[in-house]
C-alpha cells in the first residue's frame, strides 16, 4: 500500500465526520454553533493536520502535522497555548527531518502523567521501502526545550510498517497497529514494552491475513476497555476501517474473525464477542462485549 492511499484513507474518515457533524447540526434548528478559528497553519508552523489534539490538563494542546514544519514536507508537533490577552499562540515543539527521527506524522499523541508525549510518524526511520517504513517515538521536555527519543523503527518487515497512532497502558506499555509490514504486508497490532536499560522492545501480538476471513491493512488505533485492560483479562476494541470495511466502519466481511473467532482473540489470549451498534440516525460501531 501506497503512502498517498493510506493518508487519503486517514483523511476521508475525518471529512465525513465533518460532514455528518454539519449535517445534523444543520437539521435542528435548536442546535446553535459558532466557529472560531484559533490558528491557521502556513507551512513552517506545519500543514495539513489529519489527528485530533491531546490536552494536557492545564488548558494547553498538543497535535501533529503530516506536512510542513523547516522543511515544509515532513511534519511537526506542536503545541497550542491560551494567550494572557485572549487568543491561542502555536508552538512548533519538533519539526520532522524524515531521516532516523521519521517523517509525516498521521496520528495524534498520548500523554503520560509526567507529560512525555508518544506518538508515530508514517514514514521516515530506517527501513528501504520507498520513504521509511515508520517511528514509534517519544518526545520529552526539560528546561523548555522538548527532545524527541525514537522508541522503535519499523522495518516493514514481520514487525510491520506504516504505523498507525498508539495507545499506553497504566503500567507504561504501548499498543498500536501497523498498515503494512507483517504477513503479505496486510499489517499487525503490536505492543512496546520498556526495559530497565531504557530500550524498548517490540512483540506482535497478531499478524493479519488478508483475504475475506483475516483482515488486513487497519488505518486506526486501538482502545482500552472501560477498565483500561486488555486481553486475556478483559476487552479490547479494533478499530479497523481498512480495505475490508467501508469508510464509515461497517465491516463488508469477516475481517476480524482472526480476532474474535470462538470467544478468542491473539493465539492462545481470551477474548470477548464483537458485537454491532448503530444508534438511531448515528454512526455504526463494532465493540467488544460479553457473550
């Protein structure tokens, strides 16, 4: 898979949210919204951002840009401020060389409570495959100066490529999944574990498939269950919206039957139903429930 398909699929997701967010503010007429534009990106700052932004509790956020930033191409992450005088300020915190750091981050942040940022970046790192195949990174503050540690270089290989955003866990683990890399490059979900000497280590924890009974190329992130665990405890949620399912997430096959097939998901971890809910005049969803 392309890196022009796959941003064009991260985009396509986010525009028809606006435009079903327009839509059913436009069919009520008690429903009032007032738009205001708090910062406009102009290519140094960053451009077209595809994620949401990650508060961090003290009326600040941050985000990410695939493009622009000092070399107007490859990304940044930035920050957005309240200004004493009313108004917002950008601050551009990493600007993406698209070398060993990578490139074009497509996915937003998560933030730890001593407020690393982790995020991904779609291309860039190391691997031969057109632009990179992908970081998994950190970006930490001291002094007001912000320093990006790449945790994890994809090799688009069997630990896969072209990752998607990324979830952490209570005990500092991070989960995610890739659009390419793993068996006939159709994508993993992974997880990144810290070690006591500061590297990270990196298990698959599922390979998709392909075809009509496996799943393959997942453009989305992963989600904790209610009580923040994941298998074999309790639940986690997929969010596949790849070439097995359409643009609104109503799966067209079985894509995730490798995941959910027979109360189990991942070799060996037990898992629960996934069950479908499609509120009246809303968005249909796949979730993970008890049988």
């Amino acid at each position: 898979m392309n890196r022009e398909s796959i941003t064009r699929r991260r985009r396509l997701p986010h525009i028809l949210s606006a435009v079903i967010v327009l839509a059913a503010l436009s069919s009520s007429s008690r429903m009032h919204a007032t738009e205001t534009v708090i910062h406009s990106f102009t290519g140094p700052d960053g451009a077209q951002p595809t994620a949401g932004l990650t508060p961090d509790g003290s009326g600040n956020y941050f985000g990410t840009t695939l493009g622009g930033g000092s070399t107007l191409r490859y990304g940044t992450v930035f920050e957005l401020s309240p200004a004493s005088g009313g108004g917002w300020t950008e601050t551009v915190i990493y600007n993406f060389t698209n070398g060993a750091d990578g490139g074009q981050p497509a996915a937003g942040l998560v933030r730890d409570s001593s407020g690393n940022l982790y995020g991904t970046t779609s291309g860039g790192g190391g691997c031969s495959f057109g632009s990179g195949c992908g970081v998994v990174f950190k970006l930490s503050q001291s002094g007001g100066v912000w320093t990006e540690t790449v945790l994890y270089t994809f090799t688009g290989g069997a630990d896969g490529g072209t990752p998607n955003g990324v979830i952490l866990d209570a005990s500092g683990n991070l989960f995610g999944t890739t659009g390419g890399g793993g068996s006939g490059g159709n994508g993993v979900v992974f997880e990144l574990s810290p070690n006591s000497n500061g590297t990270w280590t990196e298990t698959v924890i599922h390979t998709f498939t392909g075809g009509s009974n496996g799943g393959r190329s997942p453009n989305g992130s992963l989600v904790f269950d209610s009580l923040g665990r994941l298998c074999p405890t309790s639940r986690i949620l997929l969010i596949l919206i790849g070439q097995q399912a359409d643009f609104l997430g109503n799966i067209k096959s079985p894509a995730i039957r490798a995941l959910h097939a027979a109360g189990s998901c991942y070799a060996g971890f037990r898992c629960h139903a996934l069950k479908r809910r499609t509120p009246h005049g809303g968005r249909t969803s796949y979730f993970a429930a008890d049988n």
